[in-house]
C-alpha cells in the first residue's frame, strides 16, 4: 500500500485525548470556514467525499 501524502503534518501527542483536542481544533477551523458539511476527497475510495460527522 502507498501512503497517501499531505501537506498536514502528524498530530504529536502521547494518548488519545491529547490527539483528539489537536484534531478538534483543526476540524473546528474547518467547519467555521465553509457554511458546507466539511469533507475531504478519499484517496483510497475513488476519491469519494468523506464528511466529517463523527466529531
């Protein structure tokens, strides 16, 4: 499997909730920006949107 590159860098932190409270700062700036469902292009389902519901 190729890894599907990015301009984002990794999230850095020890467990699970210091992840987390990185990831929902950038998805909260995300959501703020557009008036749509955020999503991004799946590279590995076609490019098929992927929304971002679970947050």
């Amino acid at each position: 499997m190729i890894p599907y590159k990015t301009k984002a860098n990794k999230l850095s932190g020890s467990n699970l909730g210091e992840v987390l409270k990185s990831a929902w700062f950038i998805y909260h700036q995300i959501e703020k920006s557009t008036k749509r469902k955020p999503y991004i292009r799946s590279a590995f389902f076609k490019k098929d949107k992927i929304f971002f519901d679970f947050f």
